[in-house]
C-alpha cells in the first residue's frame, strides 16, 4: 500500500474468528481489540493511560495521525466496541476528511449521529460504505457486528480502488 506511513507494515490480519472454528459474522465484536489487527512496527509516545503493550504502538500512530482521538482526558477505551459512526469516522479521518457534496441525509434517526462524526457519515453515506437499514433508520450509535465492520471495510476499499 503506496499510503502507509514509513516505518508502518500493512495490515497484517484483518479478522480472526470467534473460535477455531467459528466466524461469527453477525455477532457484536468481543471486547478484545485483537479481532481487528493493524501492525505497526515503531513506538511513540502516548497520552492514552490505558494502553495495553501489544496495542500502545498502532493507537499511538493513529493517533499521531488523526485518525483516532480518544474520548478526552487522556481515555481511549481499547477494549469498547465499536459504533457504526465510530468506523464512519475513523475511516474518513484515514481518508484526510473529505467533504461531502451531498449534506442532506435521508434516515429518520440522522438527529442522533454526533457532531463529531457527522461530515464523516455524511461522506461515508454518500460514498456507500455506510448504509441505512430497510425501516428509514441508520443505527449511528448502534454497535457495529462483524458483518457490518466486514461489510463497511469492503465498501471502503473498493471506493479507494475506484478512486485511485
């Protein structure tokens, strides 16, 4: 990947399942972060108190790169699961936060999405990786299963691809 940062290796493993046999692909993520695995190879320094060792590096340059921020007071919650606007946002912040030309958003629950991720799920709409559900409702706070966090990566992916 020409966009991985100097010193970074790519993705190592994307998806484990949740035991030696099973996917699991409609099941919320366990609360172990190692589900979703991203290699870094280099240390810096972290605000995050909270960190396990095996983590540090990947939070502290996503971090360092404005991809993820934390909740504040220097707490990042590594072992909380993810919302469906949290994947939005982290994935638009890894795109270098791109505008939206379409603001409008057609859900009966777009009053609930946060200020912080709302640029980012306006883009991520407009771009397909986030779709609503069939009853009107986007879910911006519901907790992403697998499927959907599979499902979100997929369309993130082939959007980069056609934009290459």
């Amino acid at each position: 990947m020409a966009d991985v940062p100097a010193g970074c290796t790519e993705v190592v493993q994307t998806f484990t399942g949740t035991n030696g046999t099973a996917y699991g692909p409609t099941t919320e993520p366990p609360a172990n972060p190692g589900v979703y695995n991203v290699k870094v190879s280099y240390t810096m320094q972290s605000g995050y108190e909270e960190l396990q060792p095996q983590y540090s590096d990947a939070i502290t340059w996503a971090a360092a790169n404005g991809i993820v921020s934390g909740y504040g007071g220097g707490k990042f919650g590594p072992n909380d699961n993810i919302t469906r606007e949290q994947l939005a946002t982290i994935l638009w912040r890894y795109s270098k936060s791109p505008a939206a030309t379409n603001k409008e958003l057609h859900f009966n629950d777009a009053d609930e999405i946060s200020g912080y991720a709302l640029d980012a799920i306006r883009w991520a709409v407009e771009h397909g990786i986030l779709n609503g559900f069939g009853d009107g409702r986007l879910g911006p706070k519901g907790l992403a299963t697998r499927a959907q966090v599979a499902q979100m990566l997929k369309n993130f992916i082939e959007n980069q691809e056609d934009n290459i």
